[in-house]
C-alpha cells in the first residue's frame, strides 16, 4: 500500500528535487493545484498514467479500499488524493509521512473520501 500512496502523492511534480527544496515543490505544487481546476485534471491524468504500472493485485486492493470498480479505482484515488492536496487536506509531512511507509487514519480517510 506504501507504494501505492507514494507513487500517488508523488504526482509527477515532485520527482527529482533536491531534500532541501522538496517541502517549498510541495508547497508549490499544492498552490498551482489549488489555483487551477485544469491542473487538477492534468495532474490527476499524470497519475493514473504513472500508476499504470501496478499490478492486478494491487489496483484490486485499492478498488477493495476505496470500494469501488477496478476499472474506477486508480481515476479515484488520483482525483482524491490530487483534490485533497489543493484543499490542503494532504500535507507536506503526510507525503513525508508516505515515503518512509506511514499510512495514517487521515490519508486512508482522504483515499476513502471521507475526509
């Protein structure tokens, strides 16, 4: 399930940046994202993208948790978690928090959608 947030969280705009500057990216992704609805879109279609790469087990484990479809689950989670960056919902040391393998009740709440 670590893999799944990371790669989730991660969203393509993190990749690459150096330790010291990771939080101001994160902080700057997270005011693009709440700035703009078409950067919400096109962030959450670079997530699925990259999450495309799981497997079958996986992408069912996170259909079972958001219980939803497989073919919905990974368009969902993204749209979740890409919506509760911009709403400030998903913090900076929640994406930390993810990175080391710590998946908190709050960031299975916002999987879920029932932040």
């Amino acid at each position: 399930m670590k893999r799944l947030l990371v790669a989730a969280l991660g969203l393509g705009l993190l990749a690459g940046c150096q330790s010291t500057q990771e939080a101001n990216e994160f902080a700057v992704a997270q005011t693009a994202l709440a700035g703009s609805k078409a950067m919400q879109r096109e962030v959450s279609k670079e997530c699925v993208n990259e999450m495309k790469v799981l497997g079958a087990e996986d992408i069912r484990m996170i259909a079972v948790l958001l219980d939803t479809t497989k073919s919905k689950a990974l368009p969902l989670l993204c749209s979740r978690i890409v919506t509760a960056m911009a709403n400030g919902d998903l913090t900076y040391q929640d994406y930390k928090a993810a990175q080391r393998g710590g998946l908190s009740p709050k960031v299975v709440r916002v999987m879920q959608g029932t932040n």
